[in-house]
C-alpha cells in the first residue's frame, strides 16, 4: 500500500472534562434512509479538531448498510444499487467516482447486510446477501475473489447472520453476531476459518447482550448493556488467558450491578460530555484505524427500532470527549457510520493511549501476488508481506515442497484435506522460490519471488 500523506495532522489539545483529551481530525461517513428501507443518501463529513468542518458532502444514491472507508481513507467501500443489480462497490473519496467490484444475487436487507469490513491492504470482506457466508474481493483486481467463511452449521436457518460483524487490521480476528428465532450468538474467533467446513475454529468469548464491536487491534470489545441500550462496556483482550475481560477504567455504567469497568453509559457520558441531548444508542462502530474513537446513531427520545436513532456520534471513552458529526431530522434512520482518523503513517492504528502503531506487512493479508500456475480449484499460492501462504481446498493427500534459487528444499510439508499454511520469511531467504504441489495424480510447479 502507498504511504499517504495526512491531510490534518493531529495537533492542539482541546479542552473538555479530562486534561488529556486529543483533538481529533479525520473522515465520516454514514447513510441514510427511512423506516428501514435502503438508504438514499451517504453523508461524508470532515472532521477538524473536534468538530465537523464546512458542510457535508452529500451523495444520492441506493445504499445498504453502513459505508467502511480503506484503513488509508483513500476509500469507501458500500453495498450500492446500480440499475437493477446490487453491487459490492468503492468510491474514490477525493473523486467521488464509484466504482462496482462485485455484484450480489440477492438484495442487501437492513438486518441482514451485515457489514463490508475494510483491513489493512487490498482486500475487501463482505457478508454475501442471501447466505451466511463471508467472502472477499480484491479492490486492486476484482477478478481475484473467493469465499473465506461459512456460517451456516455455526448458526442454523432460523436465526439471522452474521447480522453484525467486525475484522481486525491484521484480518486475524473477527467478531460475529447472530440473532433470531433461536436466540442469540456474539462470539470472537480467530479468522480467517480453517478446515473441511470452512466454519470458524478457536471461539475466544461468546459477548452477552448485542450491539457488539471489535477494535481495529482487537484489543477491545464493547456491548451495550441490556435491551435499552443505554450503556457501552467495554472488555480488554488477556492474552494469558486468551478470553476478554472487565477491566476498572474510567466511565460509569447506568447497571448499578456492573463492575467498575470502562464504561459508557450513553444516555449520561454523552450528554456530559457533548452537551447534545442523547438517551439510546445503537449499532456502535469502532474507527477503522483507531482504538481510541467510537461512533454510534443516538437517539434523543429514548429506545427504539433504528429509526429513532437520528444522529451520529462521536467520543473517545478514555478522554471524556463526545461531539455529534450529523444533523438528522427525528424520524430519519441512520447507521453509526464509518470513521477514518488522520494523523499516523501508513499501515498503522491508534492505541487507547494515542500513539500509533505499525500493522506488520508480514501480518497483512495483502493481495495475490503468485504465478498463476497455482490458481486451480485444489491448490492457491498466495504472499502475504514475506509469508508464503499455501491453501489447500480438496480433500485429496499432497506433499508440498518449497525450494530456494539453487534447488534446496526449504520446508515440506503432507497432508491431507483442506487446509492453509503460512511460511514465514525465516524459513528462506528474499528472491527466488520454487513451489511445488503433488495433490490426487498431479504435480504442479510454480516459482514466486519473495521479497
């Protein structure tokens, strides 16, 4: 990925109800609709120290879902209407030139859409319309496309889902939630999915009560408290443990039975510390490069279906800051929205604490790069920074060898079923790698250069 210059770099400390609390620069973006139907309108705003700067670009459209912009906010990608037909499709921010990558079989509903979920690199994720798979799409080629997950024996037909569902920077960690008939699952897992089914091993935490989120690190997930949604709480990651947990922190929680964790409860914090009038909340989105900034639709006159929730809201948890980035009129739905901050390098996040952080291209799933050679149905080679990824999709018994420039096995490796593998850049050197794949009765070679 390009490295980007920021267009506002992050700079006066502002005042409000903590003496640390960071001005904030950065990009909006939400869509509206009414009575749960397809949004006609995407709201881009700028946000300048705290504030929203000028007027909002207003953008006529058919829309779905909540809008994600590109971890480099050079992007925005949304489920978008074009004639008849309901596209996977990106807009240029700067142009505003749309751009439609991959079409849908069925049309996007408001519960179901799920989200598009945007990491590091060049790869789209997006919950196909009509099913309960996640799939993706490469915005650089989208003729390079495949299926990474499938929900349908982790959730059965007669409940919803993914109905929400977030992606971490390095795509290694999702959060999905389902709900319906059957009840309700909130769960965080390790991703992308392994095995004959494709469906998602190594469940971390089943989160209670819904509205959840995962941080872009995902160091942090939120939920909201109870069925009136009128606090956010917020869980850290242990990794000696492996599972999410409370931690004391800095907020209150309206659950006088709630422990002294970081908590937002929204119809009080927000009110405090925006000066806006705000009860409910729903349908909260952490920034897309950013632990630190939440938004969330707030509603001013109590709990409801989504169309009470007439405005977007943005606040950082641990500074005591909350200001609203839209002026929607009761009555008028809206999705929290997508958030992009300003102000770090590229391929990096924002800690709670403010500093930035590198996502190692090592860990970043990052477009194909191999010989097409290896592209069948049974056997794919992909790079990813300086692993080699090799995915496996038959059931078939292989032998898979890696050779460097002068013909010297490097790693091998047999099995049998479907399966992936990442070799890491230790087990060779930068240049020339030899691949080859034995599966059923062929044999296939493909040489890749590694950096």
């Amino acid at each position: 990925m390009k490295k980007i210059s920021a267009f506002i770099a992050m700079s006066a400390l502002v005042a409000f109800s903590s003496m640390n609390a960071m001005a904030m620069n950065g990009m909006h973006a939400c869509v509206l609709g009414t009575n749960h139907n397809p949004g006609d309108t995407l709201i881009l705003s700028t946000i300048q120290n705290n504030a929203v700067s000028g007027s909002p670009t207003i953008i006529k459209g058919r829309f779905e879902g909540p809008p994600c912009f590109s971890f480099d906010g050079t992007k925005l990608a949304c489920y978008r209407q074009t004639g008849s037909t309901w596209y996977v499709s990106v807009m240029d921010v700067a142009t505003k030139v749309w751009t439609d990558l991959a079409s849908c079989s069925a049309t996007p509903s408001t519960d179901m859409a799920g989200h598009i979920r945007w990491p590091c690199g060049s790869w789209i994720y997006y919950l196909k319309p009509g099913t309960k798979q996640i799939w993706r799409i490469n915005s650089g080629n989208p003729t390079q496309t495949e299926q990474v997950a499938d929900y349908s024996t982790t959730f059965p037909d007669n409940m919803w889902g993914p109905s929400k569902w977030d992606l971490t920077a390095d795509t290694h960690r999702a959060l999905i939630e389902s709900w319906g008939s059957a009840g309700s699952a909130r769960v965080i897992h390790n991703f992308p999915p392994v095995g004959s089914a494709r469906v998602a091993p190594s469940f971390i935490f089943d989160l209670p009560n819904c509205n959840t989120a995962l941080s872009p690190s995902g160091t942090y997930a939120e939920r909201l408290w109870d069925g009136m949604h009128d606090d956010m709480i917020i869980y850290k990651y242990n990794a000696t443990l492996n599972t999410y947990e409370f931690f004391p922190g800095v907020g209150n929680c309206g659950n006088p039975n709630s422990p002294g964790t970081i908590c937002v409860g929204t119809s009080k914090n927000l009110e405090i510390w925006s000066g806006q009038p705000c009860e409910q909340s729903e349908r909260p989105e952490w920034a897309v490069n950013s632990d630190r900034w939440i938004c969330a639709a707030v509603s001013p006159g109590g709990y409801g279906y989504v169309e009470n929730f007439c405005n977007s809201m943005v606040f950082s948890f641990k500074d005591k800051v909350a200001f609203r980035v839209t002026n929607n009129p009761t009555g008028r739905a809206t999705w929290a929205g997508s958030l992009f901050i300003e102000g770090g390098p590229a391929n990096s996040y924002q800690a709670l604490d403010g500093a930035w952080v590198g996502v190692s291209p090592t860990n970043v799933d990052q477009p194909f790069q191999s010989s097409t050679k290896i592209q069948s149905g049974d056997a794919r080679i992909m790079i990813e920074g300086r692993n080699l990824r090799i995915a496996m999709r038959s059931n078939d018994a292989y032998a898979i060898s890696v050779l460097d420039a002068r013909g010297r096995t490097v790693s091998s490796i047999a099995g049998m079923g479907v399966t992936e593998y990442r070799i890491g850049p230790n087990a060779f050197k930068a240049g020339l790698c030899i691949v080859k794949v034995r599966h059923g009765r062929s044999t296939e070679i493909s040489s890749v250069v590694m950096q």
